[in-house]
C-alpha cells in the first residue's frame, strides 16, 4: 500500500510525537521507554494503523509499537492518534528487515502481522513477511513463549505461511481457514482496514497463531 501525493508526509512523521525516529536507541529499553513492564506488542507492515489502534485502547494494560515503513501509509495512523490520543502506542517508520537492529532479544512478547503483501513472484518470496527470513528476524526479538499471529484473505499467501513453519522451527498453535466463523478465534478480533475490505467482499479471512 502506497498512497502518493500526501504533501510534506515525511516531515509530519519527522516531527510527530507518537512516532519514535532514532528507534535502535531504545534497542533493549524499550520497557524504559514506556515507563513500566507492561508486555510489548508489535504489528508490523500496520497501514494505516486501525488495528493497533483498536487493539492499544481495548488493551490498556499493553504497550503496542507499529511499523510501518511508508510515511504516506503512517500518516493516517498518526492522524488517527491525533483525533484520539492512546498513551500506550507508538509508531515507527521502518523497514521491518532492520527489526533486529531495533529490538534486542526477546524483547518482545506478540507479534502480529495482518494482510502482508504477498509479493506474488517466486524470486520475491523471501519479502513476504511470514516467510522464513522474516521469522527467522522474528525469532530473535519474541520472547521464547511468546506468539506471532497472522491474518489474510490471500489463500496463497497463507498456505506458503503455513509451509514455511516447520523449516523456520516454529509450529501452529491455532489455525483457522475462515476466522469470521470460527467462534473461539474470533473472541475479541479487531478488524483492520483490509480486513474489513475484503471480508465485506464475501472472502473468508485466514488467520494462524504460531510459537517456537
Ligand atoms: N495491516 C494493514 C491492514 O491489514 O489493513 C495494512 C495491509 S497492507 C497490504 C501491508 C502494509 O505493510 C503496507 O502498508 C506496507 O507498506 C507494509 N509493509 C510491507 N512490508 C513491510 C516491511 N518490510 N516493513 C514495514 N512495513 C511493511
């Protein structure tokens, strides 16, 4: 996702108060950063920030950090942090393949991704962000008992997802193949803005939690 011609996006997020700019600074202080040992959340690839938003305010008690690397996309989530403050969420503008750079180990207790690009081509694949080069990053920064969980409509994304866990040496904790639906994984789902998309044009949505 790419929204073009946003004037002066990158220097609104430059200035923003809810977007951390030197973030490997906190590498390692991050429970410093918030100001208490509340659990670390992180969603990567965000967009526009409808889901950690939702899920910063229904989760107080959590500290939620979001990463995206498009200031035109970060832009509308610092907006919406705007019309409505969250103390505990904070945003970066990064490319997640520097995750490790950003996060020491186990440092991080969920990750979430939601409606990755699928990066369709075969030589593309190691983009994709359920891929194993993307949980092998993962794997350094979640804490050992920690999850991921993962959501999309793109049945071939998932099932590549799927395929890359045992050689990663990560395993399905719950898998779903129509999250709407399925009564027990849907307890407290907050929508994202492809979520909500593509779920109200009929197609089901995925969704795997996955642990070490
Ligand atoms: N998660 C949102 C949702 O479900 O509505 C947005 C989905 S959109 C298809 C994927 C987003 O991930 C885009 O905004 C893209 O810029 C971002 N993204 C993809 N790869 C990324 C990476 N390596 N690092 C940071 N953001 C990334």
């Amino acid at each position: 996702m790419r929204l073009r011609n946003v004037t002066g996006a990158s220097e609104r997020i430059a200035e923003s108060q809810y977007v951390v700019q030197e973030p490997a600074n906190n590498k390692g202080k991050w429970k410093e950063f918030f100001g208490n040992n509340n659990p670390i959340h992180i969603e990567v690839g965000m967009g526009k920030g409808q889901f950690i938003h939702g899920m910063a305010k229904a989760n107080p008690d959590v500290n939620y950090i979001g990463i995206e690397r498009y200031s035109t996309v970060l832009l509308r989530a610092v907006q919406k942090m705007e019309a409505e403050e969250v103390p505990n969420l904070f945003f970066l503008c990064e490319d997640a393949k520097n995750i490790i750079e950003i996060f020491s180990k186990e440092e991080i207790d969920r990750i979430y991704l939601n409606f990755s690009d699928p990066w369709p081509k075969d030589r593309h694949a190691k983009r994709r962000l359920p891929s194993r080069q993307f949980l092998e990053r993962f794997d350094q920064i979640l804490k050992l008992d920690g999850t991921l969980e993962f959501k999309t409509d793109n049945k071939d994304l998932f099932e590549f997802a799927l395929e890359e866990l045992e050689p990663a040496g990560w395993k399905a904790e719950a898998v779903t193949f129509d999250l709407h639906h399925d009564e027990k994984m849907v307890q407290g789902n907050i929508m994202t803005e492809y979520e909500e998309k593509f779920s109200s044009m009929g197609n089901p949505i995925y969704k795997y939690i996955i642990s070490r």
